[in-house]
C-alpha cells in the first residue's frame, strides 16, 4: 500500500479557534499518522498514511471553515506512529495574540440545554470562542497569563482541556459553575444583593419593571434597559445626558430583521465572531420608543453567554457603553459604582476581570445589499488583529486626538490599539497612556520613531514629544488620505478628498475640505473649501447655527440671517467674525455640512458629534432625485456662494427641506467630480468624517466610477480620525525612506 508524507504549512487564523483539535480529529479519522503544531505565522502539519487517505485530507482541510492558506510539500520522513498535537515552536508566537469572540453555536447549545453542566452558565465558552484580548496580561496567550490564573480548573475542566479532541482542549479561559467565575447583582449603593442565578433571574426582573442596569461585559460596562420601554429609555437619556444620540440596541438576529432590512452580508458581519454594531436601516413605520431619530438603528447580537441569556428575556435591550459621555467606557467594579451610580439603578457584575478595555466595534455597509462597508469603531472583536500593509518596524503612530486610536509595528505588521476616544478629557488621556504601555509590553516593542499629528497643541503630540523618541509630524489630512493609500497598497499619482469636521493645516488653519495631490513622496494641497470663520471657535462645532451665519455673512446674504436664525445672538457672532475675535478660518467640509443643516432649520444645535450632518443625510434620504446646485472653482478655491443663492432661492420657494438637502449632496458629488477633471484624476482616493455620510460616498463612488475613474476609502481602518493612525505610518516611512525626520 502506497504511504505518503506531506508537510502541510497552513498561514491566516489558525490559533485560538480549535484549528489544532479539528485537524487532530479528521487526521485520526483517516487514519493518518504524523502532527500538528502553531508557529509564528500559522500552524504547520506533517500526515503520513495512504496516499489517498492524505489526498482526502487535505482537500477536507482545503474545505474547512478556517480562513487560512494552505501550501503542501511532499516529504521524506521517518515513521509516524501515531498523530499528534506537539507543543508549539518556540519562537515570538505573535499570531497568537487573538481578539474577543462572540459565544459559537455548540457553546449556545450547551447554554441552553438544560441536561448540560453549563446550562445558563454565563461564562461558557470553548476554543472558538470566548473572552480573549480582554483577559490577557501577558504573552504568550495562556492560561496563567490571563487573568483566568486565579480560577483553579476543576477536575471535569481539566480533562477537556487537557484532551486533544475535546473542543476545550487549550481552551485558556475554560470554566464551568464549580470552578469558573460568577455573577453577582448590586444595588446602586454598591450593596450585594444576590449571586449566581438568583443574581441573573433578578436582574431580568428588575429590566422587565423598567430598571436601568449597568452590565459587565467582555470589553466593558453597557448600561441596559427595555428597548420597548419609552419611559426608561427617556429616563437613561436625561441620566446620560443624552438628548438626541441614537442608542444601540441588542437582539437576536430575527428580532433585528423583524425591526430592519438586513442583507445577508450585513447578517453575516451581525454573526461574525466579532460581533459589531451595524448601522441598519429601519424598515419603515418600525418605531422604537426614542432609540434612534434617523431611519436607522445600530444593532448587535447576543456575543456574551450572558447577554444571550438577557435577550432571551427582553428581546430588544438598549446596550450603550457604560461610561459618562466622553469618557472611557468602565472596567473595574469600583469605577463603574464610581462613574454609573448616577445612571445605573442596577449593577449586573462578575469577578472575570477585564485586563484590556475595549468599546464595540461599529461598522455600516453601502445601500442595496452592497458586499462593501465601512467601519465607523474598530475596536473589540477586531483588536489586536494586525492589518496587512507594508510599514515601517520600531515606530509608534499617537493617532489623532479626536477619535483616538494609536498603531505600532511589528515584523511589518500594524496593530491598531481599541477604540480610545477624546483625549482631551483625562479620564481618555490616562487609558491612552496605559494602553500604550500594554501593546509595547505585548508586543515586546520599543519604538525608536513616533510618528504625531501636525498640531502642536495636540495631547497626543504633546505625549510622545521631548522623549527619548524621535518625533515626527504628519499633517493631519494628508494622513487621512495616506491611510487608504496604505491600507490598499496604491502607487502612482493618486489625487485625494480628505472631507472632515478638522484638522491642523499646514498654514495653521483649521482644514477639512481638502483637495490633495500625491505622486508618491509628496502631499500637495491642490484645491479646497473657501476659507470661512467660525466665530467662537470650536463652539461652532454645538452651536451650529454659528456656521450658518458665518456662511450668509461671507457671501453677503446678511438679509436672511435675522429671520433664519432670530432666535440665536447672531449680532454678536457677526461682530466676532467682523473683528476677528476668536473666529479662526476654516475650510471644513464638516462646518459646511452643519451650516447648510442650520440654515435649513433642521438643527440648529448638536447635541452630538455630527448631528446637523446626520439629520441632514437622513432628510436627504427621505427624497428621490433632485439636481443640484451651482458652485465655482477660481484659483483652486472651491467657493459655495452659488450653492447659498440657490438655497436660500429654494427655501423661498417653500421647497421641502429633504428636497435642498439632497441638492446640497448632489451638488458636493459634482464638486469632487469636477476637481477630478480639472486635476485630471485617475485613481481616487476618499477619507474623512464626513465620507461616513453613506450617501455622499455611495454616490461619489457611483459617480466617478462611470467616469472609469478608480475609486478608493478606508475599509479597513475606520474612515475618520479611527484610521489617520495608519496614514501617519505610511508618513513616517515616507520620511524615512526620504532620508530625513521633518520637524516642524
Ligand atoms: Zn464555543
Ligand atoms: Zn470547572
Ligand atoms: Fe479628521
């Protein structure tokens, strides 16, 4: 009988997803001799038995779930007598440095199936799936460097994680009721008042009267309630002091295409193992009770076992981060009782320590069942996995200030830290810092480079300067248009968008309406937004109105000013912009988006990042075709008089408001066409906040590719300053190559 031996090197996701158990299992089945094992890069397998057994394994292998690459080499070898999981090659085994998965079928099963030793244990989970970036401390991913190493495994634990076919077989945060972590119910003063069970069955009680419960989750704290319930819902607003922001909400997949459209990608992003929010679009006449006041809604499934067990007794449940506006969401016991007392009635705890904090990650795909999507949060579920580009090793990218997510390198990869936020506040600036710390030690790097933003007055600048670094700046928008550059590998000459609320500019401006050239060593600023003033500064970015009157008083349409915005001091504003009281110049695509808002009454004050430009898009959607509106470009200088005269003419007109805001998006769309032409654009590429506006991108990209013209975002960082981290790496590199660190 013919025998064969075939080294099998398997590169991708193989490890922490029962990749070893799986191939253990169909190679005995076949009886194949030889082994398996983790290495750096993947796993490598070595089967020796009939050949047409050998053959049928590899084309089982070649058919399994695991997004992993295969190449086979026929060996000489010695005798196997038997088939083998080996330990792993001691080599950095930085592939194993895995994120957070959502809670897999067989464990779901096991949750609810009442003859097992797991039933409705909150922590149930296996080696597909289950807590991970959250629990460790060090690596290599083990047990003992979790914070599992303070559960001592009983004896039934044991055996399935010491046995080779059990699906827990390694599974490094394995527990059962005996052994494992518990649950346990406070009341708002911190009082216990029960554990285990009794803690789960009261906390869904006290959610079905109504109560507001703050509960531990894999990343963190959300704050919870009964999505149906109008009054809690309203009550969880005024305690969050969040008027307008729409709430994510948590339920099961039929109870999210009950309340949405959902496409079968959007479904299987909503399944994926990391478990985002996705942005829906609420099927129409679907209200629920005050959640969301666009036509969508963000949702997620169940990924915790403890939050399938929650949803199966309250079907939708607002799940929003456990955290005070603009602060990191909440972590240990303490600071949760410390943040959220004044919020949460209820807190739903367990004593499985979060090691690394991580917000949900928030993603939103094109209309029409499109396959293509952006991501809004890249944070648990998709941190730390590295994202494959080309960078420079030894150097750490601070990120931006605003939406702060910091990258370093490694063996040529990029890891993009969580989520961080605002790092104005100091609550965000502490967690910066410390999870700086953490991916150094992680990762076992100590960058030489840091690579910050242009604007001096930056936290994060300011956080890697006079150190023992080397600093170099990257400019803000030309970041933002370096990392799709990056993220898709693109040469030649590109010409970008970069549209966003702002950024630092190299003349000192605030930009964000940005035209930029790149042929590959240099940024130029080909074209942009009129500057205009934004009086009172970043209040402007509330206090939208102001951008309204800025806009009519430049252009001279002062007449319209008293009787669109009487309500507001726009005699003061007017006289701050006249004498240039702090009323910097801006060329902010964002500012546009929310004075155009305001001047059409459809906000006039945000209560929320974006808000005007939300509501406009959403007022826009709600209208069909409209044309669009006139504009000029002189001298590289995109001015909107036009755009106002025509707006103002239509208002007059009694025009309906979404009608004038799908004009004012139509209109942007022949903006950047007609920049394309001008700069006679091949490929294109588009990044910024603004360009989360999904009916600008969608019908930019529509739009330009008609003109066979090649268009690309951020697909796989996210598409405001989420993703400027990755460009500044692509900066830095650039600096590097050119042989210089420029200072600024
Ligand atoms: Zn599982
Ligand atoms: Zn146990
Ligand atoms: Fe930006």
């Amino acid at each position: 009988m013919p025998v064969l031996t075939v080294r099998i090197t398997a590169t991708g996701v193989v490890q922490g997803v029962g990749f070893r158990p799986f191939v253990f299992n169909l190679a005995s089945g076949l009886k194949l001799a030889g082994l398996v094992r983790n290495t750096g890069s993947g796993a490598q397998i070595v089967v020796q038995g009939e050949t047409k057994n050998v053959r049928r394994f590899i084309s089982k292998l070649e058919k399994s779930k695991f997004a992993a690459k295969y190449s086979c080499k026929e060996i000489a070898s010695k005798k196997y007598r038997s088939f083998q999981i080996k330990k792993s090659k001691k080599s950095k085994v930085l592939s194993e440095f895995p994120s957070d998965l959502a809670l897999c079928e067989d464990c779901k099963k096991e949750l609810f199936s009442k003859t097992d030793r797991r039933y409705k244990y909150p922590f149930v989970n296996c080696v597909n799936c289950g807590p991970r970036f959250s629990i460790i401390k060090k690596l290599p991913y083990d047990r003992k460097n979790t914070i599992m190493s303070k559960f001592k495994m009983c004896p039934a634990c044991r055996e399935e994680y010491g046995d080779p076919k059990n699906r827990r077989f390694h599974a490094q945060p394995n527990a059962c009721p005996v052994c494992g972590p518990k649950l346990s119910l406070f009341d708002k003063n911190a009082k216990l008042i029960a554990e285990r069970e009794k803690a789960f069955e009261l906390a869904a009680k006290l959610l079905k009267r109504g109560k507001i419960l703050a509960v531990k989750g894999i990343g963190g704290y959300h704050l919870m309630c009964d999505a149906s319930n109008k009054k809690t819902v309203e009550f969880l607003r005024k305690r969050k002091n969040r008027p307008y922001k729409p709430f994510a909400v948590m339920a099961d997949i039929n109870t999210a295409k009950r309340l949405c459209e959902v496409s079968r990608y959007e479904e299987a992003a909503l399944k994926s193992p990391a478990a985002p929010i996705v942005i829906l679009e609420r099927k129409p006449n679907i209200e629920i009770q005050s959640i969301s006041f666009d036509d969508t809604l963000g949702v997620m499934l169940p990924y915790a076992p403890l939050h399938h067990l929650l949803v199966k007794e309250i079907p939708v449940l607002v799940a929003t981060s456990g955290n005070r506006a603009d602060e990191p969401i909440s972590a240990a016991e303490k600071e949760a009782f410390k943040n959220l007392s004044g919020i949460a009635d209820y807190f739903l705890v367990h004593n499985r320590d979060i090691e690394n904090r991580s917000d949900d990650s928030i993603v939103r795909f094109f209309p029409n069942a499109s396959t293509k999507k952006i991501i809004i949060r890249r944070s648990r579920g998709y941190v730390p996995n590295p994202i494959a580009t080309s960078t420079a090793d030894s150097v750490i990218a601070a990120g931006g200030d605003l939406k702060n997510n910091f990258c370093v390198t490694r063996n040529g990869k990029a890891y993009l830290s969580q989520f961080i936020g605002d790092l104005a506040d100091r609550p965000n600036m502490d967690f910066y810092s410390e999870s700086v710390q953490k991916m150094k030690s992680f990762l076992e790097i100590n960058p030489k480079r840091a690579v910050c933003d242009g604007h001096p007055g930056y936290a994060s600048t300011q956080h890697f300067g006079g150190k023992s670094l080397k600093q170099s700046f990257a400019f803000h928008h030309y970041a933002h248009m370096a990392s799709v550059i990056a993220e898709h590998n693109l040469k030649g000459k590109v010409l970008g968008f970069a549209f966003d609320g702002s950024g630092y500019g190299e003349d000192g401006n605030i930009w964000g309406g940005e035209v930029i050239s790149f042929d590959s060593n240099k940024f130029v600023r080909v074209a942009h937004l009129d500057y205009f003033k934004l009086p009172g500064g970043d209040l402007c970015a509330e206090e939208i109105w102001r951008c309204g009157v800025s806009l009519l008083h430049k252009y001279g349409f002062d007449s319209d000013i008293p009787k669109l915005f009487g309500k507001y001091d726009w005699r003061s504003a007017v006289k701050m912009i006249d004498a240039g009281v702090n009323s910097p110049e801006t060329s902010s695509m964002g500012r546009v988006f929310d004075g155009i808002s305001a001047i059409l009454g459809i906000k006039t004050l945000a209560t929320y990042e974006a808000e005007g430009a939300i509501m406009l898009e959403a007022a826009a959607n709600r209208t069909k075709s409209a044309g669009n509106y006139n504009f000029e470009i002189e001298d590289d200088v995109i001015v909107i008089k036009k755009i106002l005269k025509g707006i103002l003419s239509d208002l007059n007109k009694k025009m309906p408001n979404g009608t004038i805001a799908m004009k004012f998006h139509n209109t942007v769309v022949e903006i950047i066409d007609s920049c394309c032409k001008q700069y006679r654009a091949k490929t294109v590429v588009l990044s910024g906040g603004v360009f989360q506006n999904m009916l600008l991108l969608s019908k930019t990209i529509e739009k330009l590719q008609k003109k066979k013209i090649k268009v690309y975002f951020n697909e796989k960082v996210p598409i405001n300053d989420g993703g400027i981290a990755l460009g500044q790496l692509y900066i830095s590199k650039m600096h590097s190559k050119n042989g210089k660190i420029s200072k600024k």
